[in-house]
C-alpha cells in the first residue's frame, strides 16, 4: 500500500524538490501538485490524498484556509 501525498507551494522548485525526496521512498506516491490554494482544494478533492503538504502562504488561499475547506469538503 502507498501513502498518497499531494504537495501545495507557490514555488515550483520547492515542490519539485519535496516531489523527488518523497517519491525516492518506498511506500510513497506524490499523486498531485499544486501552486496555490485553491488549486489544493481542487486537487485534493480530485485526488483524495492521504496526506497533504501545504505551504502556510500562498496565493488566492493560505494553506490554513485551504486545509480547512478540504478537512470540511471531506466529511
């Protein structure tokens, strides 16, 4: 079984660099990108990952925000 994960930073070279650690590890599968808040929620309702990495500021929604709409678009 893989830990799905799904990765949220305005910044494309952070995210690529976390995307290829975590991917060099059995067990784990980055399944979605995103670049800003809104696009996490988007993804992670896609997606459904088990695990969301989310940077605290980014554009449109903070990773706070927008990981309060997941957790409540989940239930």
């Amino acid at each position: 079984m893989s830990i799905r994960v799904l990765l949220a930073d305005d910044h494309s070279v952070l995210r690529d660099g976390v995307a290829a650690l975590l991917q060099a590890q059995e067990g784990i599968s980055v399944v979605a990108h995103a670049q800003d808040g809104r696009e996490a929620v988007r993804k992670a309702t896609e997606f459904k990952p088990d695990v969301a990495i989310m940077d605290i500021v980014m554009p449109e929604l903070n990773g706070i925000e927008a990981t309060a709409l997941v957790h409540q678009s989940s239930r």
